[in-house]
C-alpha cells in the first residue's frame, strides 16, 4: 500500500471510531425513548408525571413521590456538601501547605475513588441503625440518603472548585496583597468573586452527582413510595425506584416502560443540571 | 467590623475544621470497613469457590469484565482521541462530537444500566458478561476518550513540526512521534476505566448475570466483587448456620478488597504521572 | 541617623537558587531610588523583599535584615499586612482587579475598614488625581478597569496604591509593558509623587534610570555590584562591569 492509501485508510478508520462513540449517545437516547415514551402514552402524560400511585399489577404507573424525593435528596444533600466542599477548596488553594496538600490530595482523590456501593454498605450498617435509634425509626429515611450523598458529591465540588480557584490570576492576588489585604480579604473579595462562576459550576455538576447516585440511596432510603412528611421518613427516588425494579420488571412490559420513563424524567435533570454547569465552567 | 486580623484567624480556623472533618469522615468509613470485615478475609472466603461460599467467581468475573470491557473501549476510545486531537476539522460536527462525550460522562450510571438491559440484553438473548461489558464499554467511553485525547493534545506541537519537517505523512508522526510520548497518559486512562468496571453496580445490576460459577465464555453469566457486595448486604441469608450479620462481615470484607484495588489504581495513576512528568517532558517543555 | 528603609546583609534562595547575596542597602527618603540591572540579576526579587512579596512563594528562604521605622520586617512581630499597607507596590503587569475603577481604588481603603461613602469617594478622587488619570476617567468610574489601555490601567493601580496612603511605593518595572507616551506620563506622575514618597522602581531601562531617579543602584547576579547618586553613577561609574552595562555592553 502507497503511503497516501495508508493515510486515507488511517483517516476513515478514525473518522469510523468517533462516528461509533457519538452513536452510543444516540443510541442510549433512542432506547430509553423507544421504550419509555409508551409510559407517557400508556398512562398519559400528566396521570404519570403528577400521578401518586405505583401498581405493578394494575399497571398504573405515577412517579410523583419519586420525583420529589429526588429533588429532596438532592437539595438536602447539596446545601450541606456546597459550603463545606467549597470551604475545603479554598483551604487547599489558600492555606494548606504543599506538605499538607499532599496529605490531603490524595484522601480526597481516594474519596472519589470509593465504589457507591461501599458509602451505601457503610450508611446501612452504621448509619441507619444509628438514625434508628438515636432519632426516629425505621432508619431507613430520607435524611440517611441526604447524608450518604453529602459525603459522595464531597469530592466533586471540592475538585473542580479547586480547580476554578486555582485559575485565578496571581496578579489579582498580588494586587490585593500588595495592599495589605489579609489572606481572608483576598479570598473573599477578590478569588471567590473571581471564581464565582466556576465554583457555581461545581456545585450544580455535584447536584447532578447526586440526583443520579443509584445505589447507595437504594441501601439507606428505605424505598416507600410515598411523599416523606419529615427528614426521618422512608422515601424512594427515580433512581432507587429502577434499581429495585429492573431485574423482575418484564422485557416490553408496561412496568419496564414506566421504569424507563423515570430514566427519561431522570435524565432531563441531569441534561439541565449538567448543562447549567459546563455553561458556567465554560467547558463548552 | 472585626479586626481583619481577627477575621483571618477565625477563618483560617475554621477551614482547618472543616477541611480535618472532611478528611476524617473519608478515614472513618475506611477503617469503620477494615474493623467490620477483616475477620472475613481469609483465605477460603477470598480464594474458594463460590459455590462454597467464596469469592473465586466474583474475583474471575471481574478480571474478565474488565478485560473485555478494555478490549472493547481501547481501540475505540484512543482511536476517537486521535481522531478529535490530530485529525478532525475545526467544524460543528467535530463540536458535536466533543459535546456528546461530555454529555455521556454525565449520565447517571443506573441509565447505562437501562441501556444495556433494552439493548445488548435483547441483542443477545440473554444476561452475560459480554452485554455486562458493552455496557461498562458505554459507560467508561468517554473517560477513555478524554484522558487519551487530554495526552495527546500534551504532546509539544514542536515534536510534530520536527518529524514533519523530515517528510513523515501525519499518521507516520501520530504514530511513531504522538502515540509513543502519550502513552503515559492514555494508561492512566486504562487505569480509571479499570476501575470504573470494579466500581460501579448500578449498569450491571441486569445485564451481567449472577452466576456463582467461575465464567468461562464471554456469553457466561457472572458477578462482580461489587455485585456480590451489594447482595451480601441486601439479601437474607438463604443458607442454614449464615447469620445475616454473618453477610454483613463478608460484605465488609468485600469493600476492603474494593479498596484495596482502588488505592493500588489510584498509586499507580501517581506513579505513571509522576514518571511521565520527570523524564519524558523536561525536554520538550 | 538610620533611613525609614534598609537592608542589611539580605540573601535569598528559592530552593536551592541563591537569587539574592548579602545585599547591603540604604534609602533616602522622599527621593526616588532605581534599581538596575540584566534580567534574572535578582532586582525584582531584593525588591519584592520589602512588602513581603516572597512569602507567597513557598520555596524561598531569607536570610539577613530588611529594616523598616527601625523593625525588622521578616521579624516574628511584623505584620506583613500592615507593612504592605505602609509599603505600596506597583507590579509590571498592570494588574487591575476585576472590578470597577471605583472598586479597584477603593478596595485598598475598604479592606481597611473605611466604610463611610463620602470618605471613600474623597479618596478615590484624590488618588486619581495624584495618579494623574481622573480627568480621563471620572465620568467612567463604574466601568470595569479591565477595558482601561494598558497605560490607564497602570495608573489606576498606581492610583490604588496611592490610596492606601502608603509612604513608600515600590514600583516592579512598571513601564516595561506600556509605549512611550503612557511611560512618559507614568514619568511625569512620578516626579510629582517625589515631594512626598519614597519612591523605589526597578527598571531595566537605562535612560528611565536616568531621567527620573535620584540614586542608581546596579545589580549583577544577585549581588549589589555598585550604588551612588545618579549623576555620579552614569557620569564615572567605577566599576568596570557598570560602566559596560550602562554603556549597553551587556544583553
């Protein structure tokens, strides 16, 4: 072969690859529409959507009380995690020494390494019994999975806030300094505002973390379907909903329509989630 | 006002607080794990059948998915990588390429999960460890992509001009100029994709099977170490003489193998970008 | 008697890079003192030295004395923010923050505890004043200073500066990123700042040097090669190594 064939056969090979990623996005569009579009028609649109019952056998599929405890979990957790990821961010661009940064990195990283399952091992055995008996039962309740998240969506907001705070000029900092700003006058006068964007960014990548975290809330939430009167309530998400169902749910049944569906409701959240961050972090 | 001072204590204070408590609660759910699971580990319980109770299929299931799944996403994502660093025009579908692989990345893994139940599940006929592996091939795609691509676009644009100036066609550089000094980078993409397969359950929950044999056949079904975790800790004891608590010990002992395989991934990510950045890029930054 | 601001015997590392060597030297108030001398001679760094520039880096280490009102300045009871507030600088980027010129002027005196509007304004008209650059600027105060040249945006930091009412202002070659006439002006601003600042500018601009400065110091390699009054020192340097450089010799 010329090295001119060589190169054209190289170039659509390439072409080819990228081609096959871009169909897997299409592709998981197409499937979870193909198959949950028909538990909007099956059930109509607004009966699914605000509707508050879940009947396998009679088939009447509304996802109410899931998208609320989404939401709740999801609130909850992100109100607590923001200022405090935010906070450890700020630490380690601003105060930490390199020794100490190289301690703390790695913990960090490792944080974000840990497989949900394991938070959800750990929330089960030591959180639940300890919410039990400690506030009110059964345990299993929506402040569990708010707390199971706060720790899980930790390393993203800290990681990419951190790396919005780290993009700040050091001539801003300089500048502040140089006119006798303490550490915290700098910080917050001029890196956060600075940063401002980026750090929003973050903290709604993490909400997006948490509304599609699967497993873990599965393990602590306690997965009633109904709308929780309180934190210490039972609850149940669009995600653990599909995690408990999918494996009995029959192929082509309207049950696995209406679990499709929620992955479609599911997924517009995150779309807007994510969207609203790369639009922020200036990804795109 | 308070002194600015004053302030700056306070708030240095109080970031140290914070920054200790986030760090100990990391510590806490690890050794919480260890005190909880390490009577488990033994060598039946890690090496036996399974069948006996052990985890030798787990342990097998997961070695093979991962390398299937790596058959599947190294050629295709390090292929995109090239594609998007070296070759793609600066155009709107080049764009839209891009965008779809960070969107990817963002999909909650439970949708993957969906995914492959809808597709490679009906596709095949049935649960197995190859419709368990194009799943996690799905899943971990884009992270392929973007650490290959991230590694590629390093490499200095002088290196390039340097064997094209000697007359070499684009893929003689890509190949023996580009591909040769990001390897570094792309392992380190092998590595995360790896351990996205040990790490995640949601996408293989009914897709991979749950055999308790060792696999054998791509078309086998089996289960995970992650897998196994998650039904030691939700399923009664089916078994005479197992207590439950007995399955939350082994779970636990579980999770220390989970991070043990972690932190090993997460070590040699450091040693390869450590190496990487020592030899190779002195020169050429 | 001693000047407000010496260095005695100062040696700086970064790491293991001896960037600064025993360097002795003494200011003259209310004059303006220029610092000369080849990149990389470690002018910047002796004078980064005097607002405590250098802590933010984390791999330096100092050694000696940089005595300002009779305290040592590295000393465990100096408050380097409260020096900085004494001893303004302007860097060689002109580095605005991302803010209004209004809020830029003003951050230095708020960060201060000054709160009172009427107080504030005062001193951002009379900093833009002494800066020279409130005629151009003073229907435009909310604009941001990042749409300012770059000569206007350096007067706003020189402005910023001014505000904090420091007495001495160090100034890191702080025309090396402007044309002509903006440096021309910064020029002028500087000699009428003289009468009441110290004033202390790094410049590898030879004829800046000796247009505006009052005594030249040359530095080479870390080292204070050679020091005088200007006249003296371009007129009949006695160093040989100065005299080249003045002459252009060097690169």
């Amino acid at each position: 072969m010329s090295k001119k064939n060589i190169e054209i056969t190289v170039r659509c090979l390439l072409f080819l690859c990228s081609i096959i990623s871009l169909m897997i996005l299409v592709g998981i569009g197409y499937f979870l529409f193909k198959n949950g579009f028909s538990a909007f028609i099956e059930n109509g649109l607004g009966n699914f959507i605000f509707g508050k019952t879940w009947n396998i056998s009679k088939n009447v599929y509304g996802v109410y009380p899931l998208i609320l405890g989404s939401l709740f979990v999801t609130t909850g957790s992100i109100i607590v995690s923001a200022p405090i990821g935010i906070s450890v961010a700020i630490f380690m661009t601003d105060i930490a020494t390199s020794d100490i940064k190289k301690i703390i990195g790695p913990c960090i990283e490792l944080m974000a390494g840990i497989p949900s399952i394991v938070f959800g091992l750990v929330g089960m055995i030591f959180l639940v019994p300890l919410i039990r008996e400690n506030f009110s039962p059964p345990g299993y309740s929506l402040i569990a999975a708010i707390i199971v998240l706060i720790v899980m969506t930790m390393p993203t907001i800290i990681t990419l806030s951190e790396d919005s705070l780290r993009s700040v000029p050091r001539q801003y900092k300089e500048a502040s300094y140089a006119l006798g700003a303490t550490k915290w006058q700098t910080v917050w006068n001029v890196t956060l505002p600075a940063a401002k964007s980026g750090i929003i960014g973050a903290v709604i990548l993490g909400m997006g973390r948490a509304i599609g975290e699967a497993m873990a809330v599965y393990m602590v939430i306690g997965n009633a379907f109904k709308i929780p009167n309180s934190l210490f309530d039972p609850s149940r998400t669009l995600t653990s909903n599909i995690v408990g169902q999918i494996e009995e749910a029959a192929l082509n049944s309207q049950h696995m329509h209406a679990l499709f569906a929620c992955g479609i409701i599911l997924l517009i959240f995150v779309f807007l989630f994510n969207g609203i961050s790369f639009k922020m972090r200036k990804v795109v | 006002m308070i002194k600015p001072q004053i302030a700056q204590k306070i708030s240095s204070v109080l970031l140290w607080t914070i920054t200790l408590l986030v760090v100990s609660s990391m510590l806490f759910i690890i050794v919480y794990t260890v005190l909880h699971g390490w009577r488990s580990l033994n060598m039946h319980f890690v090496f036996g059948s399974t069948i006996t109770g052990g985890l030798m299929a787990p342990i097998l299931g997961t070695l093979y998915l991962i390398l299937l799944t790596l058959l599947f996403i190294f050629p295709l994502g390090v292929g995109t990588a090239i594609y998007l660093s070296e070759y793609a025009p600066e155009n709107k579908f080049t764009k839209f390429t891009k965008f779809a692989l960070k969107s990817l990345a963002g999909i909650p893994s439970i949708i993957y999960g969906l995914f492959g139940v809808a597709f490679f599940v009906v596709f095949i006929g049935h649960t197995c460890i190859l419709a368990g592996a194009l799943t996690m091939a799905c899943l971990s795609l884009p992270y392929m992509v973007t650490s290959a691509e991230e590694a590629l676009i390093g490499v200095p644009k002088t290196w390039r001009e340097a064997s094209y100036a000697l007359g070499a066609t684009k893929w003689e550089t890509t190949w023996k100029i580009v591909i040769p000094a990001a390897l570094p980078g792309i392992m380190t993409g092998v590595i995360l994709c790896a351990g996205r397969v040990v790490a995640e359950t949601a996408p293989l929950l009914a897709t991979v099977g749950f055999s308790p044999f060792n696999p054998v056949s791509p078309l086998d079904g089996a289960r995970t170490l992650a897998l196994e975790l998650f039904y030691l800790a939700t399923e009664a004891p089916s078994t005479g003489g197992i207590t439950r608590q007995d399955l939350i010990t082994q779970a636990m002992g579980v999770a220390i193998i989970l991070f043990i395989i972690i932190i090993l991934m997460n070590m040699s990510v450091r040693w390869i970008g450590k190496k990487y950045s020592n030899e190779q890029y002195k020169i050429g930054r | 008697m001693k000047d407000k601001l010496y260095s005695k015997d100062l040696s700086l590392w970064y790491g293991k890079k001896q960037a600064l060597k025993n360097v002795d030297f003494s200011f003259k108030d209310k004059s303006i003192t220029a610092f000369i001398g080849p990149s990389g001679c470690g002018k910047s760094t002796y004078l980064r030295c005097f607002n405590r520039m250098n802590d933010l880096i984390a791999t330096v280490n100092i050694e000696g004395e940089v005595v300002y009102n009779g305290i040592d300045i590295n000393g465990k009871d100096a408050d380097p923010v409260e020096i900085r507030k004494k001893i303004g600088m302007v860097f060689q980027q002109p580095n605005p923050l991302p803010k209004s010129i209004y809020e830029n002027v003003a951050y230095g005196p708020k960060i201060a505890g000054i709160k009172k509007k009427k107080t504030l304004n005062d001193i951002v008209e009379k900093s833009l004043r002494k800066a020279a650059i409130w005629n151009e600027v003073k229907d435009e105060l909310k604009k941001s200073a990042l749409a300012l040249s770059g000569g206007q945006q350096q007067r706003i930091c020189l402005a910023r500066t001014l505000a904090i009412e420091p007495e001495i202002i160090l100034m890191d070659e702080p025309c090396s990123a402007l044309d002509p006439i903006a440096t021309a002006k910064i020029e002028q601003t500087m000699l009428d700042l003289k009468k009441d600042y110290t004033i202390v500018i790094v410049t590898h601009n030879i004829q800046q040097a000796a247009r505006i400065s009052d005594q030249t110091a040359f530095m080479l390699l870390g080292e204070l090669v050679e020091h005088g009054t200007t006249k003296e020192m371009f007129e009949k340097p006695i160093n040989t190594e100065t005299s080249d450089y003045i002459n252009g010799r060097y690169g």
